[in-house]
C-alpha cells in the first residue's frame, strides 16, 4: 500500500499530507508530476509552437514517462495542449552489448508494438549505423539565434492567431478536423523509419570488435555515449528536428554530474546537466525530466502503466566497481540513503553552473568527439593537463632503446598502460601519426577516455575522416600566422587548431608538443 | 622474475613502478623526477618568487615533511629561505607525538621552528576543549569545522611572527580531488567557486598562499618519505573518522581502482568549473575585530570562537544563522535554531570540515 504522502526532496514539498488514504490523493501527484514537466518547459521558453521535437526513448523509465507526457499533453485541449510536433527515435545497441540477433529482435517487436500506440512518427535505428554517418555530423552547424522572451511571446501570439484563422475557416466549410494543426490525427507511419531487417554482419561484428577492444568499462560507456549522440543527431538533422529531448531524471542529472566532474569534464558541466545544450548549434538538446526524482518517475509509471522496455545495457551484468559511472551511482544512492538531501543538493549546486561564455561555435576548436570546446592547456604548464603530459623521468642521453628519430626531449610514451609495443619502439610511424593526429582534436576527458582504446582504427570512418580533415585545412592559415609573429621558432605542420591567432599559435604548439611527447599513445 | 631496468638511468634495477604512468624507476631517479615536478610547479604556477621568506606549515604528516624535504632541496634554485611553523591545536595523545616529529625535523634539517597554539592564540580554547563542547549539542563532527578555521589563522599568525612572506601547505592531488567531490556533495558553491587554483594571491593583507605537491599523488609523496627515508608522524587524527570528507576520500579510493588518473582529472575539473557570479563569495573585507580577511564583519574565527564563549558552539556553522553579527553580551541567550541537527542532510560549511580543506 503506498505511503499516504511522498516527500519529494527537489521541491521539498510534502504532497497532500491531509489527504489520508483518499484516491484523490494521486491525482494530486500526478498533477503535481504533470505539471512540473509543463512548468520546466514553459519557463524555459526554449521550445517554440510548431517545432519539430525529437523525443530520445532509450525503453527505460525516465524517458518512457516522458513520451507518456508528450502524448498525454498533446491530447488535452487546446489551452493547455502542448504545442509542438514530436517523433520518438530508439537506438538499438545491441551490438555493442553483445546481444543476439534473436534478442535484438525480441525488443525491437515489443518497441514497435509500443511506438506504433504513440501516434508520431518514430525512427528506429540501430547503433551500426554509425558506420554510414557522414563527417559532418561532427561539425557544429549555425546556430539559429535562439529566441529572446519576446521572440517567443511573439511566436505563442502568432500561433494561437493562426489556429483560431483556421478553426474559424475549419467551421465555415471544411469537413476535417477543426485543429488544424501539423499534428497528423493518425499515426504517420510515412515520416516513420523502421530498418527492414537487421542490419549487415559485417557491421555488427565491427562495432562488436570495437567495443571489445575498449579495456574498461568506463571508456566503453563513454564511447557508447558519443557513438549514441552522434547517430540522434544525424537523425534529427536529417528529418528536420530542431530539438531532442532526453529523459534524464533529477537522480540521473546528479549522478552524471559527479560522473563528468570523475571524468575530467568540469569544463562542460553545464552543457552535459543543464536543461538546454546546445552545443551542436541547430539541434539543441533539453532535458525536460530534470526537476522529477527517478522515485517519482517510478511512481508515476507504475500508478499509471507508463509501457517501457527493458534493455540490457552494456554495464548491466558488471559489478559496481567495474566504471566510474556506476561507482558514482552507487556511492550517490548510498550516501543518499544516510543523507536524503544529496541529490537534491548537487542538483542544485548544478544551476549554479555557467556555460563560460563562447560567442557561436566558430570560436575556439571544439573536441572531435563531444564537441565541447577544447579545455586543454600548454603541455608544460602547472596544471592538472601539464602534470600529465611532461615527464621528468628521463634523463637526455639517448640509449639504444629511445625511439629513434625522437626528440632529444622526455618522451613518455612507454608504460603508460599502452600497449606494450610501445616499448620498444618498432611502431610504424604511420600508425603513431595517425592515432595522435585524433588525440590532438579531443578535450581532456575524451583524451583520457581514448587511452582506453588501444587501437583507433575500429573506430566508424566519419571520426577518422573528420580527424583527418581538421588536421590538414588549416595549415595555410598556420603558415600565414607565422610569417607575422617571426619571434617564434619551429613551425608548426599538420596541426590542426583553429580560433583567433594568437590562441592558434599556442594551441598550434601545445599540440604539437603533446604530440611529441607521445603521452596519450 | 627479475625487476626491469631504471626508465630513467637505465643503469640500476627498478625499485617501483608510478602509479600514474606504470613507469619502472629506481628509487633516486623517481626521487630525482619528483623533485623535477615540484619545481616545475613552483616555476610555471610561479608560485615562490626569488628572495621569498617562506613559511612551511608543517604537521608532522607525510605531505608536510615530504614538502619541507623538497623545498629545501630546491630552495638555493629558487632562491628562497624556509621557516617551519607548526601549529599546536591542543588535541592530547596526538599532537605532542607530531611535535615531537617536526622538531626533530627542525634539528635534523636546521630550519628555524616556529610553534604556535590554540591555547595561546585563542583565549584557553584547544581542540579537546572545543570537542567537549560541541559534543554537548550531539554532533561532534562539528570540532573538524573548528579546527580547519582556527589552524588557518593560527598558520597566519606563525607565518607573521616569522617575517613569512608567503605560506606553503602541504596538500597533494588526492587532496584536491577530496575537496572538489566534498563541496559538490555539500553543495558548497561558495568555495568550488574560490578553488581551482594552486593557492590564492592573498587578498586583503593576507599572505599567498600555494600548495606546490598539488599535482603530486599521494602516492608518491609516500614513496617518496620511503625512499629517502624521512622520519614523519603517520597517525591519524583522534578525530578524524567522523569527518564528512571520510565520504569523499572512500570514493575517490574506489575511483582510482577503475580509472587511476581519478585524481588529476578530478583537479582538472576543479580548475575548469565556471560557476555564476551569484554564487562566488563576496569580495572579502576586514574583520571589525581582529582585522583579518573576512567576507562578513567578523571572520570566520571570530565568529566561531565569539559561538564557542556565548556556548553556544553551533553558532557560526552553516550558512544564514542568526546571531552571527551580533555582539551581546553574554548571558541567557535562547538555544540555537534547531534546524540543521535534525535535518538530515548536510548544509554548506557544516557537517565537519575535515581540517585539511581549511587550511588553504
């Protein structure tokens, strides 16, 4: 029998406590529920009427509550209707979880029989489409000016007077429907995209390859992560969504947040948690679910049989040392359970992060993979980056065993948890060239999180394409730079930093220099 | 199977591998390499100007001892000259044992010692005694706050009574990646905001402050006490185990299992947050009693000693509390506001401030 009140730490409500054991005490909760979603999306004024939103449904709890809310608050009437025009997209990565394709194709029937309800259009894909994702999906695209609190009044204002010309016009003469929305009134299964059968072998086996060359779990959740938010991406690009909604719970924030901060990613903590990211420029990603606990989303669900799938994840059968994301979940939920304010509070502590200010995208070379701008600093500077690329261990003489052709400068690239064939140095160069001209594009976290990969050619073509691409473009820029300031020595070739000038030459160098000292081998 | 060769000198069998990078050193060359870094640290950060009078806070700890080694290794490079100054805090049965170690190392080294105590410094008020008395309230944790505040002052003072011109201490990386997770559990905006960094400017008449082993693991600050044998005081404090960052230390623990760089990345995101200007601290002014920084009337000793003669000990804990600013005089006074001991969770500045993370 459930508890007569919820205490909800986020709004630190006590909900209906006078209610007693009456039925009605759940339509409080689930109006309270609504409504915070409501609340979050409307003072945000982020999501204009008429949009094209992509709701990411991962099967789970969070985000099954959350489509459930999209289709419960677009079938409400017209004052309250939710304004915008949503599909629902769902990954599938099994291969990357080792799945059989008999299992993956047991979900993927309970997906659809649950989609095929909703009423949107819906894309399936599946992760081994990463295989076919164009470079471009990297590149920040120009951004739209994202609307002032007048812009949106106006757009609400502009709206609701077209759906009264309409439904005035609907009453004259037309037979359909008076809504005149976009809104199909049936389920639009044109704009829908469904994979045929599953998808070429040769796919899977690579993206399984990849992944079980990743050494920790850690890494492999990390790459899984990108890997997902790329393929979304290209979805909602390629079909026209401005938005993507994503059902991170409060719970869920606060974990991630600490797991980032884990990570190395302090410098994007207000992308990776806060409601809007819109690092990609003209996808931007919300988190609507952000004020709701995973407790209340549970409770919701299951009050009012929200349908989700349950998808094994690629961490699910691992113990709870085996990656940070799950010792941070794990120590969280713990703590929480000795003090029931820790969630609430790191949420909290999280609004209180700023987005540093970037002015569009073009400022400042973004990492290859998260497309976050590039935190890194000088290879020698006293900072945590500096303490991990130098190496005061070698002494300068050079012994049969330094690589050869390697600066007379400390070279740490040996028994970093590489390979061991780092040791002796019989790498081809190529290789060396290719795998540094990747790591030189990527933030510190990410940088990190490839020291895991022992190898980067498993990697989908579209980043090695783009890594490639980066390295070589500005090199006539670097060229042109150096004539100017001639103080400085050494050119640069090959490097791949973009941004204004005088920051280009010190990134220039300090990726050069990185590179050099092959640390991240 | 034999131990491989020294990365460094190739000469000499490897005696342990860093934990950072796995490399295979002999004793002397990873002493040689860590002394390399500190340097570095101190150079690039330029932390230790040519010509500095430096005071060394110096507990009888591992990170203390290792850091007065090195400095005085480096001090002719850096041309700087050390004092060590030891603060007393007055906890029997753990203190005098410390002493005893930095005066040792005060012989053995020929660094001028300097102790001050709580008692001395503060009206009659030791760590025991201020234990006795938030004991009382029944949250002892509390004595931790006291410590890290009142030892700050007191490294202040020593470090005035010696002609310092900037102070040391001695926290490693583990240390800094403790303090970021601690004040994101707590929600403490304030100081992620005020951290980051290798040490403040000083601001207000206060002394600069760095913490040259920043980017050193704790590790291999251990290592290093190992190998050149440096003789240091490794119990933990009495009161220690009730301290909130006890948390952070056990997660950072088992972070360091799954991925060993934890604690590097963890400073490197402490040196990377950007919090909203709403939330940094107010630029600090002059305390009305003592003259210290502070960024209310009274500081923060102030404050806490002024709660500790009313009794009542809670007073300055916590953000907000009423009374603060007032200066009755003593007598009955109503008991103080209840709300954060039976509160559960944990509030900002409360909840035992391991000492460690004051002292910067």
């Amino acid at each position: 029998m459930p508890q007569p009140w919820l205490p909800l730490p986020v709004s630190g409500q006590n909900l209906c406590q006078d209610a007693a054991f009456k039925d009605g005490i759940w339509d409080c909760f689930r109006a309270f529920y609504v409504h915070k979603f409501r609340a979050v999306l409307g003072k945000n004024r982020l999501i204009f009427p008429g949009e094209k939103v992509l709701l990411a449904w991962s099967g789970g709890p969070s985000s099954s509550s959350m489509v459930w809310q999209v289709l419960e608050g677009l079938s409400q009437d017209s004052a309250k209707r939710l304004r915008f025009v949503p599909g629902v997209v769902y990954v599938d990565e099994g291969a990357a979880c080792g799945r059989s394709r008999e299992d993956r194709a047991k979900t993927l029937t309970d997906v659809r029989q649950i989609l095929q309800t909703l009423g949107f259009p819906w894309h399936i894909v599946t992760l081994e489409e990463v295989f076919a994702l164009p470079p471009s999906v990297l590149r920040c695209s120009a951004q739209d000016p994202v609307g002032t609190v007048g812009t949106y009044k106006v757009a609400v204002d502009s709206f609701l007077q077209q759906q009264r010309t309409l439904a005035a016009e609907g009453l004259r003469g037309s037979p359909s429907s008076a809504q005149g929305e976009e809104q199909p009134s049936q389920p639009c299964t044109q704009d829908s995209q469904d994979p045929v059968g599953p998808p070429p072998a040769a796919q899977t086996e690579a993206l399984s390859q990849l992944f079980n060359s990743v050494k920790t779990l850690t890494a492999k959740e990390e790459l899984l992560q990108t890997l997902r938010t790329h393929l979304i991406l290209h979805v909602a690009r390629t079909h026209g969504y401005s938005k993507v909604m994503t059902g991170d719970s409060c719970t869920r924030l606060a974990i991630k947040l600490m797991t980032c901060l884990a990570l190395g990613r302090g410098a994007f903590l207000a992308w990776d948690t806060g409601f809007s990211d819109e690092r990609h420029g003209d996808v931007v990603v919300v988190r609507p679910m952000r004020e709701h606990t995973l407790k209340e989303v549970a409770f919701y669900n299951r009050l009012f049989a929200v349908p989700s799938v349950f998808t094994p994840a690629v961490d699910t059968k691992a113990s709870e040392k085996a990656s940070i994301h799950r010792l941070m979940e794990g120590f969280l939920l713990r703590l929480q359970a000795q003090f029931p304010s820790t969630v609430s509070t790191v949420y909290r502590t999280s609004e209180k992060l700023v987005k540093a200010p970037r002015d569009g995208c073009a400022a400042g070379p973004r990492c290859l993979l998260c497309m976050c701008s590039l935190d890194v600093d000088s290879a020698d500077s006293a900072t945590a980056f500096g303490a991990q690329t130098q190496d005061f261990s070698q002494t300068p003489p050079p012994t049969p065993r330094a690589k050869a052709g390697a600066p007379a400068g400390p070279c740490c690239a040996a028994g970093l948890g590489g390979a061991p064939n780092c040791w002796q140095g019989t790498r081809p160069c190529g290789r060396e060239g290719s795998r540094a001209r990747v790591l030189e594009h990527l933030c510190y976290a990410c940088r990190v999180t490839m020291k895991d990969v022992p190898c980067l050619d498993p990697l989908p073509p579209y980043i090695l394409v783009e890594a490639q691409l980066r390295s070589q473009r500005p090199s006539a820029e670097i060229q042109e730079h150096l004539v100017e300031n001639s103080d400085d020595e050494a050119p640069a070739s090959g490097s791949g930093a973009r941004g204004p000038p005088e920051q280009e030459g010190k990134e220039a160098r300090a990726a050069r220099d990185c590179i050099n000292k092959n640390f991240f081998n | 199977m034999p131990a491989p060769q020294c990365f460094s000198c190739h000469a000499a069998r490897a005696a342990l591998r860093r934990p950072r990078s796995g490399q295979a050193l002999c004793g002397p060359c990873f002493c040689t390499a860590f002394e390399a870094e500190v340097l570095h640290t101190v150079l690039a950060g330029r932390l230790l100007p040519p010509g500095a009078v430096v005071a060394v806070g110096a507990s009888g700890g591992k990170d203390s001892t290792v850091l007065a080694h090195v400095l005085r290794e480096l001090a002719p490079q850096l041309g700087v000259s050390l004092r060590l100054v030891a603060v007393d805090e007055g906890i029997g049965g753990y203190r005098d044992a410390a002493l005893a170690a930095v005066r040792r190392q005060a012989a053995r080294w020929d660094l001028p010692l300097t102790v001050v105590a709580y008692a001395d410094l503060f009206g009659g008020w030791t760590m025991d005694a201020v234990a006795r008395s938030t004991a009382g309230t029944g949250r002892s944790r509390a004595c931790c706050t006291f410590c890290g505040v009142l030892r700050r002052r007191a490294l202040e003072e020593g470090a005035r009574l010696v002609g310092a011109t900037h102070i040391v201490t001695g926290h490693n990386a583990d240390d800094m990646a403790e303090t970021v997770l601690m004040n994101f559990l707590r929600g403490d905006a304030g100081r992620l905001a005020r951290g980051g960094g290798l040490g403040s400017r000083g601001e207000g008449g206060a002394l600069p402050r760095c913490r040259p082993l920043q980017l050193a693991s704790q590790k291999e600050v251990v290592l290093y006490a190992h190998f050149r044998r440096l003789d240091y005081f490794s119990e933990e404090c009495v009161y220690a185990p009730e301290a909130f960052r006890g948390h952070a230390r056990d997660l950072l623990k088992l972070l360091e299992a799954a991925r060993p760089s934890a604690a590097l990345d963890l400073v490197h995101s402490a040196e990377r947050l950007a919090l909203a200007p709403a939330a940094r601290p107010p630029p600090p002014g002059a305390c009305s009693r003592c003259g210290a920084l502070a960024s209310r009337s009274l500081c923060q000793a102030c404050a806490l000693l002024d709660g500790l003669q009313r009794g009542q000990p809670r007073l300055a804990i916590g953000k907000g509390r009423g009374g603060r600013d007032k200066e009755g005089p003593p007598g009955p006074l109503p008991p103080p506001p209840s709300d954060p001991e039976s509160a559960p969770g944990p509030a900002a500045g409360e909840c035992g401030a391991a000492c460690k993370e004051r002292c910067e």
